[in-house]
C-alpha cells in the first residue's frame, strides 16, 4: 500500500552570517553594565521607606551575531521611591537597581568604560495596575574578560491616581551596547511578576479632581527614527491626544496628534529622533499641560557607535533565508495483510527534512493528513485507521530544539508531526521520521489500496 506524500512550505526571511559572529566575538558582544543615575527627575519628596533586594529567574538573549546561546541566570535588583507615601496625583521617582545582573562578559576580552546603556521597566501592582519605564546613563566601569557586570540603576517615574497600597517590582531590562556596533542584549523576567520589592502607601489627597490619564511604552530605547509604541488610557474619549518626545522641561518636535477611542483609549506609534529626549509624554489640547497629560514616561535615544583610537569600522549584511522543507521520497509501501486477519499494515514516513534559517522569534509547525485508502471495486478503508508514532531530531548547534507530535490518529482532519516554538531567536536544521501503521479490518476485500498523505509547514 503506498500513500503518496505532498508537501507545502510558508517562507520567511531571516539574516544571519557566520562571520559576522566571530567579528561579534572578537569584540567581546554580550551582556551589558551601567552605573548610578536618572533620568527624569520628580519634585522633592519624603525619604522612602525601606525596600528589600529581591532575586528572580531571568531569560537573556546576548546579539544573536555573537554566537553564544541564551543565558538564563537569576538577577538580584532593589526598587526604591522618593516617596513612600504619596498623595493621588503626586508624582513618584522610582529607582530600579540591578545589584546582580544574570550573566556577565561572556568573551576572553575587556569591555571599555562608558558604552552601555540600561532600560526597563517596574511592574506596578494592587491599588494601581501598570507598568513603569525607567532608564540609566551611558555610564560604565571597564569590565574584565568573563568578569562580571557591576551594579547599574534606572529611573523613572508615575503618578498616583489610586488610594490604597502599591506594590513595585522589578520588570524586563534592556542593555544598549555602543562599541564598534550597536547592539542589545534583553533580559526577561522567566515568571513574572518578579517579588515586590517595594511598597508605597497612597492617600486621597482631598483636592478636586484628580488626572487618572496614564501612558505606558511598548519599549523604553530606541534608534532615532525608530517608531515606539505608546497606550494611553483615561483619557477624554474622542478627544485629540498629542504623543510626543519630552526633554526633560518640554515637548520635542517629534510627535503624533489623533483621536482618542470611545473609551478613552489610544495606541499611537511615533517615530522619535530629537536628540535631547528622555522621555515620552501624552497630552490633549495644543500644548502640554500636565491637568490633561501623562508622563513622563523614560524613553532614551540609543546610536553613536564611537570608535576608539586607531580603531577601524568594519560592516558586513546577511542574506535573507527560508523556512523550506524537504522529504526522501514521495511513496512508502506498507506491508501486506492478511484476509479474515486483517491487521496493522505498517512502514515509516520517509525522512523529511525542516531548514529554519529565518532568524526571527517564529517557530513553526508540520503537519499531515491523510485521504480515505480506497481499493477495488469502491472498497474504502478510512482515513482515521492510519496512525503514526512521530520523531523528531535537531541539528546540534541550532537555537531551536525540534518536539515531535503525539502518537495516534492521522486522519482527514489532521494531526501534527513536529513543531518548534516561538522564541526571542529561533531556527535550526531538523530531521523528523515517523512509524506508520494502517489498522485494516479482517475481512477487507482484497487488493492494492491507496490513500495520500499531505503534510505542511507553516
């Protein structure tokens, strides 16, 4: 019995280059450090309470030019206010340290002083919902070959528009590299929330009516140009909201006006290239008025790329690549049967073979279904009595790792035969193989039956 075997394939691209990962090498890309500061400062408040360091699984993705597998490591950090105790509508400086970060310089060369750039986020919780964007200075100590990174800190801040107790803890982080190129390296919280590291009581202030207008970005970095993704909530619905870049005392020319929804919300996407902005603010009317507005929220321009004395800037590009698959053959012959016995019928699925080199955070499916077998004079054995035992393999060194589908039933309806998952980087070379058994009733007529097998990639 011999299924014939179809295939189709979804193509994306990807850009990657061997040499480009040991220039990457050379120059030690990895992890990044930054030390002291702020950003955006808030009016003088009361000293904060104490808070505690907490420590939290974390998920880092060095430059993928650099060559080096994902880290995942525990980051020790502390969050701290200038006010413990603020009023509804008062703003709070919030304060994320690193005190450990969860990977050091993974590469047997010295980083210089002053090329990192720190970003994040803290994560707001119980009488207020949201999230925090904070950011660093360019400033770092030199670290050592495969020496670990110092402490850094990033700043931003909120304002209050709920009584009752908040809670602050430490979200995702970005470290912005300028040396020779510019590259990233982020570090996600593996199970968030991370623990509360600090906690704010809030009180009703008792004036009038309080501006519950908020705003939170999709990233807190950026290239100029690059467009940054803002929400707003609370707002007048229907209501023209401008989105623009602050300077720490004003609006930047970078900006973008339009309608806030029905329901007071607003997802705006402009591109900021002034470069004195440090932040990003939303406001209606024609000018900045903080009654109508919210923010600052952190936002820091990345670029530069210095080169250091007698040094050389040295370019290279990637060409895209594919998502394609590729099988052994396109017949197998099950093994015959007796009548008044019946019984499996069983082969295996030729080797097909799955190349992912897209690069980009997609995984990907394969998947089969089967027709009907149909034999002599109409006789039919139905698409449901063909199952498989599937088995996957990956290629050592790919970023992905290949999960073969579960035992059983192919039918018309389908079944999957292997998968990868999305991911901050994917991709990889795979090799999957099946057993395939057809479960033929004793008394079919006998004969050469057939049926197709189709299977896809997406």
């Amino acid at each position: 019995m011999r299924p014939a075997i179809r295939r189709s394939a979804s193509r994306r691209s990807f850009r990657r280059s061997g040499h480009a990962r040991r220039w990457a090498a050379a120059l030690g890309v990895g992890a990044l450090v930054v030390t002291g500061g702020g950003l955006l400062a808030g009016p003088a408040q009361a000293a904060a309470t104490a808070s505690v360091a907490v420590d939290f699984p974390t998920h880092c993705i060095p430059p993928a030019i650099a060559g080096i597998p994902p880290i995942d490591g525990t980051t020790s950090a502390e969050i701290t206010v200038d006010n413990a105790a603020p009023k509804v509508g008062e703003t709070v400086t919030v304060t994320y340290t690193v005190v450990t970060a969860a990977a050091s310089n993974p590469v047997e060369l010295a980083l210089p002083a002053d090329i990192m750039t720190p970003t994040g986020t803290v994560t707001l919780g119980g009488a207020q919902s949201g999230s925090v964007t904070v950011a660093g200075p360019k400033k770092n100590d030199p670290v050592p070959p495969k020496g670990a990174f110092p402490s850094f800190s990033m700043t931003g801040t909120f304002t209050v528009t709920a009584p009752g107790e908040i809670t602050l803890s430490p979200g995702d982080y970005n470290i912005h590299t300028s040396y020779i190129m510019e590259l990233d390296t982020p570090c996600t919280v593996t199970d968030p929330p991370a623990p509360v590291s600090q906690r704010i009581i809030a009180t009703q202030d008792g004036g009038g009516e309080v501006n519950k207008r908020t705003i939170s970005l999709g990233t807190a970095s950026g290239k100029p140009g690059d467009r940054v993704t803002v929400t707003g909530a609370e707002f007048t619905p229907g209501a023209a909201v401008t989105v623009a870049g602050w300077n720490g005392s004003g609006p930047t020319a970078d900006r973008i006006t339009a309608e806030a929804a029905g329901d007071g919300t607003f997802t705006f996407r402009p591109a900021i290239s002034d470069p004195a902005t440090v932040g990003i603010v939303a406001f209606e009317g024609a000018s900045w008025d903080p009654a109508k507005g919210a923010g600052p929220q952190a936002y820091t321009l990345t670029g530069g790329g210095e080169i250091p004395d007698n040094s050389q800037r040295l370019t290279s590009s990637v060409r895209a690549g594919t998502l394609t698959m590729s099988q052994a053959g396109d017949a197998v012959a099950l093994s015959a049967v007796d009548f008044g016995q019946g019984g499996a019928s069983s082969g295996a699925l030729n080797t097909v073979t799955v190349k992912d080199f897209r690069g980009g955070p997609a995984g990907w499916s394969l998947t089969g279904k089967v027709t009907d077998f149909t034999g002599p004079g109409g006789a039919v054995i139905g698409a449901s009595a063909l199952g498989w035992k599937p088995a996957c393999a990956t290629r050592s060194g790919s970023p992905s790792t290949c999960a073969a589908g579960s035992e059983g039933s192919v039918g018309s309806a389908g079944a999957t035969l292997a998968s990868t998952p999305d991911g901050a980087f994917t991709g990889g070379e795979f090799t999957v193989d099946a057993g395939l058994t057809l479960d033929v009733p004793a008394f079919t007529a006998p004969g050469a039956y057939a049926g197709v097998l189709t299977l896809t990639l997406t």
